[in-house]
C-alpha cells in the first residue's frame, strides 16, 4: 500500500509549514518587544521572542522523525 508515502509527504509538508510559521511568529513577537521597550515601557529584551522558536522545534523535529520513520517503513515493505 501507499499509505505510508503518504502518511510521511503529510508529516513533511507539516514540518515545512510548521518551520515558516515558527519564523514569522519570532518576527512578529521580535517586532512586538522591540516596540514595546521603545513606546510601553516593556522590561523585557527583544531577544526573548525567540524562545518561542522552541515549541516550533520540537514540532518540526517530531514531524521530520514521523516523515522518515513513514518513507523508510514504505520502503521496506
């Protein structure tokens, strides 16, 4: 069956998408920081936006492992 070419394209795709988004939400957050250190008064440094990378990376490093775990068990079969 094909079931796991495609199970594995879905968890690629996944990761691919989950790593663009990871990008634009440490901008954003990167951005909203650095505003508010200017204008608000924020005590916090722009630099932790980038903690929120972490998540992402757990998820696009889980989504890589199930997509190679799928495309090498279609390959044995």
């Amino acid at each position: 069956m094909k079931n796991g070419r495609v199970w594995g394209r879905m968890f690629a795709v996944l990761a691919l998408a989950l790593s663009h988004l990871m990008c634009a939400a440490a901008a954003y957050q990167y951005c909203a920081l650095q505003w508010a250190g200017r204008c608000a008064g924020a005590s916090a440094p722009p630099s932790a936006a980038l903690l929120t990378a972490v998540p992402y990376g757990l998820g696009i490093a889980g989504c890589a492992l199930l997509a190679r775990y799928f495309f090498r068990r279609e390959r044995a079969q």
